[in-house]
C-alpha cells in the first residue's frame, strides 16, 4: 500500500521545477485535480476547474478564453482523442502556445505526461510551465521577429531597398555610417542582419567594418553589402574585411531575401554552437547537453544495460550562507571530480541543477552496498563536514522510450522521496510511485467530500495510571474509514494534510468531536477523563484559535482541565515565536500542554524552559531502546529532566509487561500503549473506563 514516505510535495516537487499550475486527469474517474494554480490565470478559470468537468470541456474553457494562437489547432492537437494517439507510443507530449493576460503576451508549454496503466489513456499529468523567457532567446537566436537595419544616405534611396524588403522585415533606417553604427550599437539585440549601401556610402562602408569586426557580440549579425558594380578585388575587400555577402544593384528582391535569410540562419545556428557543453565550474556537461549525449549513448550502444543516478546535496543552500560562494563552489568541484574518478562504471556526467548532478553508469556490476559504500567515502572527504547527499537512481527500461529528461525526472522522484528521511540516502525508482501517486491523488481528491460524509472516525486511547490502577484520560487519534481504501491510519494522510493545509479542517474536526464527547459523558453521569487532542504545526496558522477554541469550549461549559493539547518539538522549533504565544495563551486557560514526541528531536534545555508544558510525552523509541543501568541512559535522563521540572510523564507505545515494570521502577506513572489497549472506538472506549475505574 501507501509509503508515506512519499508524499504529494514530493512529487510535485519532481513535477513542477518549472511548472505553474499542475492537474492529474483521471478518465476513468472523470476527475481533475489541480495540485498547483498558477495565478497567471483568474479565480473564473479555478472556480471552474472546481466544477469538475471533463477534460475536453476544461480545454476549449481555457483555450477560447486565454490562448491568443490558433484555437482550433489547439484543440485538435491537445484534445483527449489526439492525446490518446500521441500518447500511445510516447510517455510525454508537449504543446506550446501563447496566452494572452492582462495585456500581456506570455508562451506556455503545456507538457502532458502520461501516468496511465494499461494501452489505454486513463490517466495523465499536465504542467503548464512558462516558457516566455526560452521563447524570446530562442527568437533573439533565430532572427525571427527581428528587424534589419538598413545603412544608407539618401533618405530616398533607402526607401528603396526599404520597400523591397519590408514585406518580410521590420525596419530601421539609417541615414549614413554614424547614424548607422549608433543604432547598432543601441539596437543590437534587436537587429538581425545589417544592409549596407556601398553604392552610395562607398569607401566609409569599410570603416564601419572595421568597427563592426571588432566586437565580438555583433558575429551574430551578418552584413550584407549592396553593390552596383562588383570587381573581384572589391568583393575580396569588403569580405575579408568582415561583409558576410554580396548582394547586386539593381536587386533581385527574392534572391536578395533568400541570402539574408539564409545568412541570419547560418549566423544564429553557429551561435547556437555557442551554448555551452560543459559547465565551466564543474566540467560535467550542461543539463542540455548532457541529456542529448545520454540518448545518443543508449542509442548507439544497444548491448548494454544503463542506469541513471541523480544526486543532489542536502540543504545546499545552507552551505553557501554559512561558508559563502567559494566554499559551496568548492564542494559542488570536489563532488563533480569525485563522481568521475569513483563511481564504477561511469560514462558520463551532467549537472543538471544548481547542486543537482546526473551520472550515466554501466550497469555491469551495480550493487546497493556498492553506492552507499563509495557515497560515504565521498561525503567523508568532503571539503566541508556532514554533507548530506540523496540519490535517486532509474535503471533504463528501453522499452519504454523516455526522454532523457524524463528519466532524470523519475531519478529525482525517487530521490526526493528520501529528502529528509534520516538514515536513508539511495532510492530506486520503481512502478510503486505510480501506485502511490494514485492513491495520494484519490486521499487529496477525497478529503473534503470525506469531512462532510463523516468519514473520519475519533478513536481514543486511554492512558494508564498503573500506580493508582486507573485510566487517567484518552488520546484522541483520527481514522478515516474510506468507501475504497478501507480502513486507514493517519500515517497515510495526515503528512499529505499537513503540506496541503486541510489538517487544519480535520483538527478542527477532531476538536468538536472531542468537546461533543466530553459534553455527553457530562450529561450522561459517566466518568470523566481527559482528552487530549493532536496539534499540528499547522493548525497554528488559524487565524485567533486560542480564542476560537476557548469560546468553543466555553459554549459547552467543559471544564478547561479536561481538555489536554499535544504538540511536538519540532512544531515549536519550526515556528516558535507564534506557537510558544498561543500555548501560553491555552496554558493560562487552563488547558494541559503535552509535549509529543519527546526524545526524538532536538529541543534543548532552554526550548524546554521557555515554552509552557505540563507533561512530557516520551516517545516509544526511547522505551525500546531501554537498557537498564546502561551509561547514557536517555530514558532514566528524561525522568530526571521531568522531576526537576515538576513536570509529568507519559510513556508512549508500550507493549510489554517488563516495559511497564521497568517504567513504575524508574518513576513514570503514565502509560499509553499497546500493553493497556489499542486506540479504539469511543464506545468501547467507554466500556473500557467504566469496567477500569468503576472500583474507584
Ligand atoms: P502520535 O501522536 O505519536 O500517536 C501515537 C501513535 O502511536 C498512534 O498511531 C498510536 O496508535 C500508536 N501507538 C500507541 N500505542 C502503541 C504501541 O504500543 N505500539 C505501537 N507500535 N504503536 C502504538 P496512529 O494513531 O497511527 O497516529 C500516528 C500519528 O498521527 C500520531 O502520532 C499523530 O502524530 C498523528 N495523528 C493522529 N491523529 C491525529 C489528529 O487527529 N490530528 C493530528 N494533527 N495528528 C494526528
Ligand atoms: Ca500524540
Ligand atoms: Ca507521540
């Protein structure tokens, strides 16, 4: 099932480097999620999004509104019958065009990626990313919307090269060399090729090669030369002294139209050559150039077997604040060398990122131990301690015919999945990321029809106070008891729920159900124990909660006592200015702090003193790592740290019977775990209590 290791962030984060808004389209389900909105398009667009329609109706809505080419074409070419051919022997289809916002002309590539399982088209992923900046070099490069700039005197005669030329061109028109030279001086950028009138200019024509074959950036726009008469030593001249071509008087209009065209073509494609291959820092090839060079290899090598590993260090930036440029170009050198010089079978490499790099390998002899064996040595040697680096790795399937691009992408799917993870720094890419992504898209998907239908179920697990034989309250743990999936457990939906924002509806959720409970047993003359109820980091993003919760509390009339919050560390260390004030605010109410968690991060002393707990949650790992009478005994540190602060202790997940001896022994009263019960319904919660307290 679910690995909640991978969550919804991370494939997007793999999906959407680039991409501005994000949809997968499940034909099946005749759904459309969009994961990311672009705010280039208005709410109308979103609104309508939300009103689910098909996927050819969501295309003509966006197309007749905002796209400024061809509509038709578009439609034609992108529609879910085209797709579904242009998909069938490809993984991903690109479709550029232009939208018009605001006045403002932008180029998207809508990128559409096919995720679906059999031959049919059932389900696909479509970015849109803007290409505006790509498009407008690419034009600089081309010539394309580009003007030539006419040097002449008589203002009459360059009317007439002007009018042979400008069904084609855009115009500047210079009266003389200077006048000229200035405007390509200020104009360069928009000028693609330069005529110059030596019939009239004569000898000045060659100052102004002279100058011109001086600059460097101008070897991109040709000089063509308009002669009446041509001698050979005059034609030798002007060429060898930087013309690019000749073009006779009185003009052959087409021909003349040809050469020039042919000349800007010429002049752009070898600048194009220009483009770097190799990054100068590292010396590994350009993203570009490296992806040709992969597919070119896999092509003419058909007998070996390749995979494609991407690594990326962690927290990069970090590196380059605290050490600054050098230090962080210096370590990006130091992983670039390394990765030539250690890893077997290394073809060849690219950086494809800032600090992202890919290496083809031979997959000859390739093991796992092998990878994390040289990935250690390296971060052992590097120039600066404790790096971190995650690696994703795609063994290539020719089969399936990617791109090298999209191979690099499923590499860094699967290393994005282990961002983050301690203790674990390799990743292979495999088909249960397709499988996860659909269930992920069916939780986001479902989350809030699930909310309204009451899906979602409040268990609760009773803490146990073994010195008084009693149960002394609950954890509230939510469950959602899916139509499809079945039963789960939060761990597959509260980290998808925290990077979406809906926890904050779900704790809510959880919230009334606590007080509604607690309102009932009141009513009914039951036993009353606390509740506590899990906080997120999240959840203190609502705007007045201390106040709305007190209010909601007080509307029941519950006693604040009865109603504990838990919050873990690293919630407190991740925003701890906001968090620590609203839980002064719940502690100065009356409500019962619980830190979770406790033992598994880092929250010092002085974290500790500054924020307003009552009880410290000690984490199950701390329990079963115990040793006792061990030196560094973190448990038996942790009841210390509790009495000296007057605090109390929860031990969590316990199982066994030695496990609670051992806790009564080292003064922990209060024990949750399996031991006691499993979080279980609040009906049978209730029987539980009342068969457990009753003789007291
Ligand atoms: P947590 O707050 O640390 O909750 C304790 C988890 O340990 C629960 O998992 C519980 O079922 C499990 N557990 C209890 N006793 C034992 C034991 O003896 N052995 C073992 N192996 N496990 C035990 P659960 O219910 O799957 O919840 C997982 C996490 O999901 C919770 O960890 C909490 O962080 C989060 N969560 C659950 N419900 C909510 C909620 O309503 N809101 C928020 N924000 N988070 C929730
Ligand atoms: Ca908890
Ligand atoms: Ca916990």
């Amino acid at each position: 099932m679910i690995n909640s290791d991978i969550s919804m962030d991370v494939i997007l984060e793999a999906m959407s480097i680039s991409y501005d808004s994000i949809f997968m389209v499940n034909i099946e389900r005749n759904n459309i999620v969009a994961f990311r909105k672009s705010d280039k398009l208005p709410k109308e667009f979103w609104d309508f999004v939300s009103e689910n329609p098909s996927y050819d109706e969501l295309l003509k809505y966006y197309v007749e509104r905002y796209v400024s080419d061809d509509s038709d074409q578009m439609l034609d070419m992108v529609c879910l019958d085209a797709l579904s051919k242009q998909l069938k022997d490809q993984p991903a289809y690109s479709y550029d065009h232009r939208i018009n916002r605001n006045g403002e002309t932008l180029w998207y590539r809508m990128r559409i990626v096919n995720f679906s399982d059999g031959p049919e088209l059932s389900l696909f992923i479509i970015g849109f990313e803007n290409i505006t900046n790509e498009k407008n070099r690419e034009e600089i490069l081309y010539g394309t919307g580009k003007k030539l700039l006419i040097i002449s005197e008589k203002i009459d005669y360059s009317k007439v090269l002007e009018n042979s030329f400008n069904s084609d061109f855009d115009m500047i028109c210079a009266d003389g060399i200077n006048e000229g030279w200035l405007n390509l001086v200020e104009k360069a950028g928009e000028i693609a090729a330069i005529i110059l009138d030596y019939t009239i200019l004569k000898e000045a024509c060659f100052n102004f090669l002279k100058k011109y074959s001086r600059v460097q950036r101008y070897k991109s726009i040709p000089v063509v030369v308009v002669l009446s008469v041509v001698t050979p030593e005059l034609e030798v001249k002007l060429l060898s002294e930087g013309a690019s071509d000749i073009i006779v008087s009185p003009i052959n209009v087409e021909l003349a139209k040809t050469k020039i065209r042919s000349l800007i073509r010429l002049r752009t494609a070898s600048s194009l050559h220009n483009i770097p291959k190799v990054d100068p820092l590292t010396g590994l090839y350009s993203k570009d150039y490296f992806y040709e060079q992969v597919e070119e290899i896999i092509q003419s090598d058909n007998e070996s077997k390749f995979i494609l590993v991407v690594s990326d260090i962690e927290k990069f930036k970090v590196i380059n604040e605290r050490y600054g440029i050098d230090v962080g170009d210096e370590v990006l050198k130091y992983f670039a060398d390394s990765f030539k010089k250690a890893i077997p079978n290394y073809v060849i490499g690219g950086r494809i990122g800032g600090d992202v790099f890919a290496v083809l390998q031979r997959d000859l002899c390739f093991t796992f131990d092998e990878n994390i064996k040289i990935a250690r040595k390296l971060i052992a040697n590097a120039p600066v301690a404790n790096l971190v680096i995650n690696q994703g790795v795609y063994s290539i399937d020719r089969e399936e015919n990617l791109t090298a691009q999209a191979m690099c992408d499923r590499a860094s799917l699967a290393m994005n999945s282990i961002k983050g993870v301690y203790g674990k720094y390799f990743a292979v890419y495999d088909d249960k990321f397709r499988q996860d992504l659909l269930i992920q898209q069916q939780i986001v998907d479902n989350m809030e029809h699930a909310l309204r239908n009451k899906e979602f179920q409040v268990y609760l697990q009773p803490k146990y106070d073994v010195k008084n034989n009693r149960v002394a309250g609950a954890e509230a743990l939510v469950r959602w008891i899916h139509p499809e999936l079945g039963f789960m457990n939060p761990g597959m939906f509260i980290p998808i729920f925290e990077k979406n924002g809906f926890i904050k509806n779900l704790d809510g959720y959880v919230f009334e159900q606590v007080c509604h409970t607690l309102d009932r047993w009141k009513k009914e003359d039951k036993c009353l124990v606390p509740i506590s109820i899990n906080l997120s980091r999240r959840d203190f993003e609502v705007e007045d909660l201390a106040d709305n919760i007190i209010g909601f509390v007080d509307a029941f009339g519950i006693d604040h006592s009865l109603i504990h919050f838990e919050v873990t560390e690293t919630a407190f260390i991740e925003n701890a200015g906001v968090i620590t004030d609203i839980i002064e605010k719940f502690h100065d109410a009356g409500f019962v702090i619980e830190l979770d968690d406790f033992g598994t991060g880092y929250s010092s002393l002085t974290t500790l003193n500054s924020i307003d707990i009552d009880v410290l949650k000690l984490d199950m790992s701390i329990i079963k790592n115990y040793v006792p009478g061990s030196e560094r005994n973190v448990l038996e540190f942790c009841m210390q740290l509790v009495n000296m602060m007057g605090l109390d202790a929860v031990a969590e997940g316990v199982e066994t019977k030695e496990q609670v001896e051992k806790l009564a022994q080292i003064g922990c009263d209060y024990i949750q775990g399996y031991y006691f019960s499993k979080p279980i319904p609040i009906v049978d919660f209730e029987k539980y209590l009342l068969e457990k307290n009753s003789n007291n």
